[in-house]
C-alpha cells in the first residue's frame, strides 16, 4: 500500500506533536517533516514535496495565506488542508483563493479529522460543516468593506486605531475638512451611525494582509 507523505505546519510543539501521533495511527499515512513558520514550510515542501501539507494559517513569519500563496507560484501542487481555528469568512475565502484544497477547523474531534485526512490524500476537497456552508454561499456575500474607496478605508482604518480627526489628517496629510469628508461618506456607506459602528465593521470584516 501507497504511503501517503504529510508535512504539518503549525507553531505550536505540543499541536504538531498531537497531530503527528494521530497521523502516524494510520499505516497509510506518515509524516515526513515539520515546520513552525512558513519560510521554512516553503523551504522544506519544495524539497520534499510532501501529498499533504496540514497547515494553520496563524503561524510565525509568513502567514498561512502567504505561504499558500508562495508554494503555488512556485508549482507546489500538494494538497494544501487548512487546519484552524478562524472561521472568518475573509480568511475562509482567501485560503481557498490562494490554494487551497481543504479547510477544517480546529474543534473537529480526532477521528473525524483523520477521516478527513484520508479523504485529503485520496484527493477530495474536505470543509468543516460552517466552511462549507460560506463556500457554497459567497455568491450571495456581500463584503461591505468593498463598497468603500481606498482613501475612505484609510480613515477608517486610523478611526478604529483610536486617532482624531486631526491625527488621521497629519497622518494621512490630507486636511481634517477632507477627513471630516471621507467619514461622513463611509459612515453613510456602511450605515453606521457612528465612528464605533464602523470600527465594529471594520474589525469584523478587514483583512489583515491586504490592508
């Protein structure tokens, strides 16, 4: 029988080191290394080209959409299986969009997760139920962080960061009548009714590595 190679990135030992036993209880499987970062993940899945790469998107260094994204321009083309515990939808959307082939998240029990595993390395895509259900609907998702202009979500970026009007003018050295302007625009844009409102957004929907 086929040995199935996997790589598990994760930045933590005590993680790595669960997921490796439990791994390793399946004769078909075997994991053949481990990465904490995704510089060395890179490194290491273009030399050994594992099937399966098991991999957080919180990790250190790079991060996990980064990485995915580097080990498909570099023609990598092993399973990518995201294992996280975010189920943001932003970051839901941009693994898959960088390149990956599975997604489940971190409160799955032990024997489900090695199922899926399995699954994984017979090459079907694998999701946690609530991955699933924002995949087959994003068509009908709306970002609304989308509708705002580039200059209107860099006020509102230095609103949620705390600063005044005047501080985000300096910053942005743009004048504090402009920044009055943009915020009055992306206030009504997101229909907030005030500076938290959109700082709850703004929070909620941002994503972090492309702002």
């Amino acid at each position: 029988m086929h040995n199935h190679t996997v790589m598990i990135v994760d930045d933590h030992p005590i993680i790595r080191h669960g997921l490796k036993g439990l791994i390793e209880s399946e004769h078909e499987l075997i994991v053949t290394a481990e990465a904490d970062n995704g510089e060395d993940a890179i490194n290491i899945a273009c030399q050994i080209k594992p099937d399966i790469i098991l991999l957080d998107l919180k990790i250190n260094g790079l991060s996990g959409i980064d990485t995915i994204k580097s080990l498909r321009q570099k023609g990598l083309n092993s399973y990518v299986l995201v294992l996280s515990d975010s189920d943001n939808r932003s970051d839901i959307y941009d693994a898959v969009d960088a390149g990956a082939n599975g997604y489940l998240l971190k409160d799955i029990e032990l024997n489900p997760l090695l199922i899926n595993i399995k699954k994984a390395a017979g090459g079907y895509s694998v999701y946690s139920e609530k991955v699933y259900q924002y995949l087959s609907t994003r068509h009908l998702y709306v970002d609304p962080l989308s509708k705002l202009t580039k200059r209107e979500l860099d006020v509102l970026k230095e609103i949620a960061e705390g600063m005044t009007n005047k501080e985000i003018a300096d910053f942005l050295f743009i004048s504090e009548e402009t920044v009055k302007v943009h915020t009055r625009n992306l206030l009504k844009k997101l229909k907030s009714r005030s500076r938290l409102e959109a700082t709850i957004i703004y929070l909620k929907h941002r994503k972090a590595d492309k702002i």
